[in-house]
C-alpha cells in the first residue's frame, strides 16, 4: 500500500498517519526524518544535502528526490509506505512518478484532507499561553476550566506566541495552499487523488480512509 498523504496546516494529517500506520503497518516517511538519517548516517546524499543546508540554502530538488528515492529502496518500505510533507512541488511529484516505476511500483492513493480555510485558522489560532506559568491552552480543544483563569496557578494574563496569532496563521496557509492545489490537481489528473471531508471527529475520517484503501487493496 504506497500512500502520500496531503493537507493544509491544521487538517490532522498527523492523527490520520498514526491511524493509517498503526492499520496497515507501513512506515511513515517524512522528508525531516528522511534528511535527518541521511545527515546521521553520512551518506553521499546525505552530505550533499548538508552543504546546501549549512550554506543556509534550500535543498535542491534533485537532491531532495534522490534522497526519497534511496528510502523508498529499504527493506521496511518493501510492502508499502506512507509519505507525508513529499512531494511539496510538481517538479518532485514528476520525480517520484518516475522513481516508483523505476522501483516497478505506483502510487495506491493520494489522500487529501480537505478542511476549510477558515476552520483551520480556527484550530491553528486557538492556542493561548498563561503569561505567568507558561501552561498551554486551546479555547477549542483545551480551555481553561474557569474562563480566563489558568488551570495551574490562577493567573488571568495570557498571551499568543507570533506563530500562532490570526494573521501569521493565515499567511501560512495562503503559503501551503497554493502549493497543495497545485498536487491535488496533478494527483488528480493521474487518477490517484482520493478527497475526503476532514472537518469530522478523527475517527470518522479515518473510517472513511479505511473504506477507501479497502477498495484499493481489492483492485
């Protein structure tokens, strides 16, 4: 079961891949991790890779998809995989195609969560921080007991970290959305995309997921 997984910030693409991994026991593959054992181990991509980045500079595609490329050939990926973060541009996604029929494999599914905009700076934007403890908060998923007064010590000040505030969120999703209509499109077009409705409970999403890869697995 060879999967790509695709999502905005905020859509729960990780509890997805923990469901999906536990279920059908296949590796989660993050380009992060990826970069991070090629780095650890020394490989000749590895290195390569190490010189744009102490450089400061981006990782040229090229690089990138030789990297997933020598993961993809490891033993614990032999009865499939999950990736997650990869491909990010269409140029990658063109790579991997080309890639897997190299590795005489294709693609299963793509699965993209799809959860308005407007929700996903809702979920983002939520967190909130005690001023005085530093206890975290989210006024969706964990507000304080007694409105505006934490939980651990009593204080009524609290702040937002610049990541999480409305604005800076919102730019970052403008950011990742161009980018992943791009993939859905292209995903698409190959007849691989599978769009599910992703503002649900977790698990109502992934039974839909389920459903979905059970299908495939009988084609």
């Amino acid at each position: 079961m060879d999967l790509i997984l695709l999502g905005l910030p905020g859509a729960g693409k990780g509890t997805q891949a923990e469901y999906i991994v536990k279920e059908y026991n296949v590796p989660h593959i993050s380009t992060g991790d990826i970069f991070r054992a090629a780095l650890k181990n020394e490989t000749p991509l590895g290195l390569e890779a190490k010189k744009y980045m102490d450089a400061g500079e981006l990782v040229p595609d090229e690089v990138t998809n030789n990297i997933v490329k020598e993961r993809l050939q490891e033993d614990d990926v032999k009865d499939g995989f999950l990736l997650d973060g990869y491909p990010r541009t269409l140029n990658q996604s063109e790579a991997l195609k080309n890639n897997l029929q190299d590795l005489g494999r294709e693609l299963d599914a793509v699965i993209y969560l799809n959860v308005p905009k407007e929700i996903l700076i809702e979920r983002l934007a939520g967190r909130y921080i005690c001023s005085n403890c530093g206890a975290t908060y989210h006024k969706l998923n964990n507000p304080t007991q007694v409105e505006g007064v934490c939980d651990n010590c009593g204080g009524t000040e609290f702040h937002q970290r610049d990541d999480d505030k409305p604005e800076t969120v919102e730019k970052r999703i403008k950011v990742n959305e161009e980018q992943t209509d791009k993939l859905v499109e292209y995903f698409n077009n190959e007849g691989v995309l599978v769009e599910i409705e992703g503002n649900r409970d977790p698990k109502d999403v992934f039974a839909e997921v389920k459903e979905i890869l059970q299908g495939k697995t009988l084609n």
